[in-house]
C-alpha cells in the first residue's frame, strides 16, 4: 500500500461503505478512515474539516454524481477522487471520469482492485523519494491543410520508433478531422477530452491509465469523439498533456492539422523537432513555402522544422532538388509513394512499417526514426 493519507466515504449503501472500511482495515497503518457518511451534504462537511487526501464516492444517479466530483474537484483540487457505482454503462465510465474522478469502480468493490488503485493515487500523492521523470522528445508531423499523409507519417514513425522496448507516445491532435483510431482499428473508451476536462489535476498515473496500448508498441490517445469537445480544448490544456507526457515516453508523436494558431502553437512551442509533411505538386509546395516562411517569423527555425516530402515518385515531374531550390530548405526525408502497401496497412489496422517491413515506404520511415534517434 502507499504511504500515508487520508480517506472520506461518501456512499448511501450502507454494505458499501462497511465492505470499504473492512477492506482499508489490514493498512491503518498507512491508510486513515477520516470518515464514512452516507449523504452528500454530511460529506462535503466532512471533507472540508479532515482534507483528505481521497473521496471514495458512491454514484447512483448520473447527473447527481458528475454534480458531486465537480464540486468536489474544484472545490478542494488536491483531493482525488474514486467513484464507485453498480452502473456498468461506458457512458457513466466517460462521465464521471471527464467530471475529474480518477477511478471507477464496479461495486462490490474488491480487496485488490480497491488495494491497486489507491497505490495508483498513493504514488501520485506521494512520489518516490529521489524519482526522476524522463525527459522525453516531442515530434510534431505537421501540414496546414491536411490531405498530405500526416497520420499515415506519424502512426509509423510511432511504431518505427517503439522497437525494443521504447516507451511512444501517439497523440492525435486533429482535432477537426482526426484519423488515428482508424488508422489503427481502435475504439477507446477514454480520449484526449477524457484527460483535458480537468487537466489542473492531471497526473502522470491518470494518463496512462487511459490510453490505449496498440499492439504496434506505441500507446495511444486519440482525437475527441465530439466536434463540441474538440472544439473546447485550448492551448493551455494541450501544452500540460504535452509536457506531462513527456515525462513518462521516450518520444512523443503528434499528429496534426490546421492553422498557425491556438493549439498548434503550443504543440509548436514544446516540439524538439517539427516534421512538415507535404508532397511534390505546385499547390502543395506553393502552400509550404508561405507556410514554412510563417513559421520561420513566429520563431519556428528550420533547425527546428524539417522537411518531409511523402508519396515521392522518382519519375515525377518536380524532382527532391526542385523543391529544395524553391523552398529554401534540405529535404530532411523523403517517403517513396507506396500506395497500395500503405492502404493495405490502414484497412488491417497495422501500421506499413510492422505489416511490411520490405516495402520502400516502411524502409523510408524507419530511417526517419534513425535520424530521430541519433
């Protein structure tokens, strides 16, 4: 169990409460039972005279419990709070958990599930003595516009880079049109709204606990399932999940699209490096140049932004050095256009790079992740 700190109960089932209470008995000596009450109103007394360290919460109703974590979590912002409720509906998962809670648990709640996840809070509570958190690159893959094969660079560059063990990080950060979890042949219950509606009280064992491990080795936190969600994230908010993710992966993928402004800025202002995917046609370069200047006055250095050119077929008409001659800039990696490898990839839910490593574009990405790494 973690070290010390304190709880409050607040459940209208009786049974629940005891069966919690008899669970915390075996450590009361690193776990106190600051008090156990069965209405709202006695609770939050409760909490405001003990400030406990955790509210475990019993949710009947839905409304009633978003209500109750609300005000609970922004109210008294260092308490954490486990919601524990008999509903087994997803959709109580995503509510309560996007109201603040940082668990939700099934009752009866069990002696291990209850043990496991106050250890997880403990650990946040209470950080290992002298335990330092990694330092890790963020790598944006980028294009204003889209349509020029951002996601199909940023879901194999995530998986090129997770070989061996290495912790990735894939965060699809579309937020207009985003495609990671069809790329991949995912359905998450939790995404990046999930961790962005209280991000003043996110922490490193919250996020992992709700991304998605693909079996390609990155682990994944996809775009909002709701236009209206994704259109109430901002800067600030993008900028903590940034950073907090950061110290727990190697490396961080960013998938994203759109404007020089709100929170490509702020995926900007973190990046290590800024992959700016286009292709070799006249519109699609036109728009690069006036865009890759904009970035250049905004501070963005093309030490810092690199060029990536995808779909690349040696025999077109616009060659790798034509476009360096009209952008000013080194092509930093070219991607052969494999068409049929790369669908075939989509439509299995694979990333190119595991599916078919032979093939010109896997062979392609996979030395953009060397040059990451060096």
């Amino acid at each position: 169990m973690a070290s010390q700190f304190s709880i409050v109960i607040i459940d209208k089932d009786e049974q629940s409460r005891e069966s919690i209470a008899s669970t915390l008995r075996p450590y009361s000596e690193t776990v106190t039972l600051a008090g156990s009450v069965d209405n709202f109103a006695d609770g939050a007394l409760t909490i405001q005279k003990a400030s406990p360290n955790v509210v475990i919460l019993g949710v009947d109703s839905i409304e009633q419990g978003i209500k109750d974590v609300q005000f609970i979590t922004l109210k008294y912002p260092r308490v954490s709070v486990i919601a524990c409720s008999s509903e087994k509906n997803v959709e109580w998962f995503l509510s309560i958990m996007r109201a603040g809670a940082v668990e939700y648990l099934l009752r009866p709640i069990g002696q291990e599930e209850l043990k496991q996840s106050l250890q997880k809070v403990g650990r946040f509570l209470l950080p290992t003595p002298g335990e330092e958190m990694a330092a890790g690159e963020i790598i944006a893959v980028y294009n204003p516009i889209g349509g020029m094969g951002t996601t199909t660079v940023a879901v194999n560059l995530a998986a090129a880079l997770a070989e061996e063990g290495t912790k990735v990080a894939l965060v699809d950060l579309n937020l207009e049109a985003g495609d990671v979890n069809t790329f991949l042949n995912v359905n998450p219950t939790y995404t990046l709204s999930s961790v962005t509606t209280n991000v003043q009280r996110l922490d490193a064992n919250f996020l992992m606990s709700v991304m998605t491990r693909h079996v390609s080795g990155p682990f994944v936190l996809t775009e909002p399932v709701e236009v209206d969600e994704a259109a109430s994230i901002t800067p600030e908010q993008v900028q903590r999940v940034l950073e907090l993710l950061r110290g727990i992966f190697s490396y961080v993928v960013v998938d994203c699209v759109g404007q020089l402004a709100g929170c490509n800025l702020a995926i900007f202002s973190s990046a290590h490096r800024i992959l700016f995917t286009t292709t070799l046609s006249l519109p699609a370069l036109k728009n690069t140049k006036r865009y890759l200047s904009a970035m250049e006055r905004k501070g963005f250095s093309p030490d810092l932004v690199k060029l990536v050119i995808n779909r690349y077929q040696p025999k077109s008409d616009i060659q790798l050095k034509d476009a360096e001659k009209v952008l000013g800039r080194n092509v930093y990696q070219s991607i052969p256009n494999e068409y049929l490898d790369v669908v075939n990839s989509i439509n299995k839910g694979i990333p190119v790079v595991k599916l078919a490593p032979r093939s010109p574009v896997s062979k392609a990405i996979q030395g953009l992740a060397n040059r990451i790494k060096e």
